[in-house]
C-alpha cells in the first residue's frame, strides 16, 4: 500500500475510519482529471493510534468523515492532510475543546422542517456554523407538503437567512429538488445538518436516486424519528459526494465575528451605524439598534438571538484562550523538568 496514495474518509468510528481511494475528482485539495462516471470503491478499514488521533499541520486530531488522509505500509492512518473548511461544533461538558463533523466541505445543507413550523433560532445558529466552516449553506425546507403555504413559511426564513438560497421541498414525492440537484456537479461536497425528525435521510435518499439512509416512521404526534447514528459520505450521481449527520439536539457554537456577521448582516449594518463603537445597544444616545427595535424595523426575535449567539461565540473564544494557556503552561513546565533532570550532579562512586 503506497504511503503517497491518498485516501478519503468516508466513516469514522472508534479506534478506526472507512476510507476509499481519492479519484482525483477536483474538489477541495483535489486535482487531476475528471471521470466520466466515478465508481465507488469498496471501503477499506484504516486503523488509528490507540489515543484514536493521527498527525495533522495544527498537531494530532481525530480524523473526520470527509477527510483526506495517507495510511502507513500497515494501513493504518499516518496523517490527516489539510482541511479546505471544517464544520465544527462545541463538544458537551466543560471543557474548550471542539468536534469536527465534516471536514472538505462546499456546500452546507441546513435542514429544517416546515411542519412542525421552523425554529428560526435554529436556522439562525446552524447558519452561524456554516459560515464559520468555510462552505456555502443553503437552506432546505422539508415536508413542504404538509402545510398549506410553504412559500409565504420560506419566506418568512427567507428574512433571516441573508445571502442564502432558501428551498422548500418535498423529498418523498421528489418535488423542489432541481436547485440542489444543480449543486450536485463533479468534486462537490456537501453535509446535511439539521434536528432530528427532519428529513435529512430521506432527502440524501432523494438525491442519492436509491435508499442510500435507512428512514423512519412518522410519529402519533406527525414529526419524524431520529434514524441516522453516524456521520457517513454517501456517493451521489455524477461524482458529488454528500454526509449526513445525526440530528444535532444542541449544537454548542463555534464561531467568530466574521460568521456572525454573514448570519446578522442586518444587524451589523445597523451597529456599525450606532453613534458609538463600543455601543451596548441598550440605552446609550445615538444607538441605530435600539432606534431600528423601537420602529419595528428590527425584530426584537432577531436581536435577542444576535445576542446570544454573540455571547456564546465570546465564551467559546475565551475558553480556547485559556486551553491554550494552561498548554503551553504544561509544556514549559515539562521543559524545565527535563533541563533540571539534564542538569542534576552525577553522585560520586
């Protein structure tokens, strides 16, 4: 087995991923001819070290599904090669570190149902960690046959996802789905994220023109069941690839001030107005925000969900600050341990 030969992942789990040649496909840290028609290969199990990380340009890290990565001569996983983009969450607990769910990635598919009626929070948070990721989202709105206006429901999505193309569909009867069918073109990568009961297997099934995710029965109550466990890269017609994740119950945030003002365009623009840099946008004279709330032209939904996605990127970024320190605090300790032990009188015989 060629250590040169690069291989991509297409499932991980415990100890070990799923990889299958690189085709040459052009995508993200692709290159080389296009196949008139890519042929799956069968997926070959590459174990891990026994920590279940491999080395990586920012250090050791745990291979994710869409990885680009060379085995060893035993093959088993010797480094994970630079990412394009990564979609990434905040793991749970208390610690600062983060979990990659996708990584090479062009297009990210927000799910979101429209019956029941869609969390716009939730749009708004998953957008947030799009943009962060490097990839384009665009949103998909499910189950657009159980409502009676499913575009007067988009649109009013529409509002809150600035910049985005918002699709409504109905992935089992195959209607709404040209838009993204067109995304579908050689090299491309896409990752479905959204909550469970969504339908984010049934329309990779769509997409994929076969029963590529196991799907489950609707609920008494009309929503979906939870049915996808892992994240796994699914082979569509025409040389796209595309990962469907398990529904996220609570996405902790991962992003920065450039991703929040992709989401919040509309905010920004109103507070780089405000008469004050450092504007609060609580009482302060000459505050655009506050003028925009009381006239109704901002929605007071909107800001408050600005607000705490602003406050969680800013602890997130704290808490990287101070996983950071406390490191190099540990390896500086360790180096003064081993010059001290390098330095120590040899006893006399």
């Amino acid at each position: 087995m060629s250590s040169s030969q690069r291989w991509r992942v297409v499932r991980a789990d415990k100890g070990a991923v799923l990889v299958v040649p690189d085709l040459g496909v052009p995508g993200p840290a692709l290159a080389g001819p296009v196949p008139a028609q890519p042929t799956p290969a069968e997926p070959v199990r590459a174990a891990l070290a026994r920590d279940g990380l491999a080395e990586h340009d920012e250090g050791r890290v745990v291979p994710a599904v869409g990885d680009y990565v060379l085995l060893d001569d035993a093959g088993c996983v010797a480094r994970v090669l630079p990412r394009s983009s990564a979609l990434v969450r905040d793991t749970a607990g208390r610690t600062s570190l983060t979990q990659v769910l996708a990584a090479n990635v062009d297009v990210v598919l927000v799910v979101e149902h429209l019956d029941p009626d869609p969390d716009l929070g939730r749009v708004e948070r998953l957008l947030t960690l799009a943009w962060r990721s490097g990839a384009t989202p665009v949103v998909v709105l499910t189950k657009a046959d159980l409502v009676p206006d499913p575009w007067g429901m988009a649109a009013d999505v529409q509002r809150v996802a600035l910049g985005v193309d918002v699709h409504a569909v109905t992935a089992t009867a195959d209607e709404g789905l040209g838009p993204l069918r067109a995304v579908l073109t050689p090299g491309t990568t896409l990752v479905v994220v959204g909550p469970s009961g969504a339908g984010k297997s049934t329309l990779v099934n769509a997409l994929a023109g076969r029963a590529a995710m196991p799907t489950g029965e609707r609920r008494a109550d009309g929503r979906g069941r939870h049915t996808t466990t892992h994240r796994e890269l699914v082979p569509l017609a025409g040389g796209a690839v595309l990962i469907d994740t398990p529904g996220l119950r609570a996405v902790g945030l991962v992003a920065d001030a450039e991703a929040l003002e992709h989401t919040f365009a509309d905010v920004a623009a109103l507070a780089a107005r405000c008469r004050f840099s450092d504007c609060a946008h609580r009482s302060e004279p000459g505050c655009a925000v506050r003028a925009a709330l009381d006239s109704g032209e901002l929605d007071e939904r909107r800001f408050d969900s600005w607000r705490r996605l602003e406050r969680e990127a800013a602890y997130q970024e704290r808490r990287v600050d101070a996983r950071l320190a406390a490191a190099e605090r540990a390896r500086w300790k360790k180096l003064t341990a081993e010059h001290r032990r390098g330095h120590r009188p040899v006893p006399r015989a």
